[in-house]
C-alpha cells in the first residue's frame, strides 16, 4: 500500500517511519520516498488504517486529513521523530 504524508523532509524522517513501522508490523518491506512523501509498506489495504494512526502518531499525517492546530500539532511531532531518526542514524 501507499499513503501520501506530509512534513517529511529528510532521512531523519524516513528513518523514524522505517523504524516504527518495521517494529509494528514485523516488516523490512517499507519505503519512504522523500521528495514526494509517499510511505509504502507491503501490506493488506485493509491494515491502512493502522498505517494512518501510527504515521499521524509520529507527525506525518495522510495529506489532508488534518487541519488547523492538528496539523501544528503533527508538524511538532515531525521534528520530533526527524530529530530523534537523526540520532539513530
């Protein structure tokens, strides 16, 4: 599956994503396509929702799905988690 996020803006980022989902799903089928935000993770279409919930935990929300002091919200917890992918990297 595919799911197209905001904030992502560095390894850091796709570092944190890689390692959350990797350690959630019990999977090393993920990519995270910086330039365009794109999130993929070999799993069922139906698990999306999971997907969605972890990513937005982390600070990367599916595009539009968040607005306003959400997505302020979401931005903070992004340079959180590209912070914290920074140093495990």
């Amino acid at each position: 599956m595919e799911i197209t996020v905001e904030n992502i803006k560095c390894g850091g980022c796709a570092g944190s994503i890689n390692k959350k989902l990797a350690s959630t799903f019990n999977t090393k089928n993920i990519k995270v396509d910086i330039k365009k935000g794109i999130v993929s993770i070999d799993l069922d279409d139906g698990r999306k929702p999971e997907v969605v919930k972890i990513l937005l935990g982390l600070g990367y929300p599916e595009v539009d799905s968040v607005r306003g002091i959400g997505s302020a919200k979401a931005k903070a917890k992004s340079f959180v988690s590209c912070a914290i992918g920074k140093i495990n990297q």
